[in-house]
C-alpha cells in the first residue's frame, strides 16, 4: 500500500523558517545588541521555504472585464531565497511543528535582513 506523503505549502508573502536557538551572536556571524537578545525582539533562523509572494490583481484592459476568462494569479515574489539566513521580528512569527521538527512562519514585511551565500567561481 503507498503511504501518503505530507508538504508544507507556504502561501502568500510569508517564509518557513527553521529558527536558530537565541545567542548573542547567530551563527550567520551577525552580532544583535543585548537589547534584542533579551527582550527577544529580533531572531534568526534559516529560510526552508517561501511563499509565492504578494498578490497582485490582473491588469484589465478595455473590453476584457466583460470576457468569461477566469484571471491566473498573479505574485511579486520575495527577495528571500531557500538557504538564506534571516533575520526577523520575533513578535510576528507564529510557531508550529511539523512532523516533529519546529518552524516558524513569518510574513514578509517581519523580515529586517537577509544574509546569502555569494559564491564566487575560480
């Protein structure tokens, strides 16, 4: 019999984030002031997924609002990339587990910076 497997779908303007435990210094390097730390008003953690981005309506033009055509979604998408280390407003995540591992789902605009890899051939 095949066993059903689960995914996450992030939707909209948001990222999964596999949260970093709170330290003084991430281990991206960024160093956060004592005062973020202990009123934990900034975490970090690593972008798993991200969502399809912000919504934007369909250009009309004349004539076509009287069409039957059903309008595809249209997105802005995110600068955040999967891999990125981010940074965020903790009080806008909401916490969840899934399938026992812990995440954290944080909108768009809770992001205060991104770190990335910049690979550089030889």
């Amino acid at each position: 019999m095949a066993q059903l497997k689960k995914k996450l779908i992030v939707v909209g303007d948001r990222l999964l984030i596999r949260p970093e435990d709170g330290e003084e210094r991430t281990t991206a390097g960024l160093y956060l002031p004592q005062t973020a730390v202990s009123a934990r008003r900034a975490q970090g953690g690593w972008v798993v997924s991200v969502g399809p981005g912000i919504p934007v309506a369909e250009p009309v033009e004349a004539g076509d609002h009287w069409e039957d055509n059903e309008p595809q979604p249209r997105f802005v998408p995110l600068q955040a990339q999967v891999g990125d280390y981010c940074l965020f407003l903790r009080k806008a995540a909401v916490e969840i587990t899934f399938e026992k591992k812990q995440y954290l789902i944080v909108p768009n605009s809770a992001v205060l910076i991104l770190a990335r890899e910049d690979w550089q051939g030889e």
